[in-house]
C-alpha cells in the first residue's frame, strides 16, 4: 500500500481504493458517494484537485523563500 501511494505500481483494487479515499478526503463526502460518481467525473475531479494541490505548494514555497531574506 505504501509503495502505491507512492508512485509505485500497484494491482488495481489497490489504485482504486486510494483514487475513492483521495477524492472523498479532497471533496469531504463520503467513499459511497464517489463510487457512485460517474468514472469520468471522478477523473476531472481528481485533476481539479491536484492542480489545486501543486498551487497550494507553490505558494507555500514563495512564502518561505520571501520569510527567509
């Protein structure tokens, strides 16, 4: 499990529980609720959230590097 949360290949079921338990986490909704979603939808949604998350980590480092001059 490890290992597929980190890049690593993994057998599906595997890749399937992290893609539900990640989208759930990032929406605040239910594991259910996005197994009901459509596959495309979950897709979208899922590169929502991580050009969301890249942003995020781009501020944080432009922060830090102005807080440290």
């Amino acid at each position: 499990m490890r290992g597929a949360i980190r890049g690593s290949k993994s057998d599906p079921k595997i890749a399937s529980l992290i893609v539900v338990y990640s989208l759930s986490k990032a929406l605040g909704i239910s594991p259910l609720e996005v197994y009901k979603m459509p596959m495309s939808l979950v897709k979208d949604l899922l590169i929502v959230h991580k050009e969301v998350e890249e942003l995020q980590a781009e501020e944080i480092d432009k922060a830090m590097k102005k807080s440290k001059m």
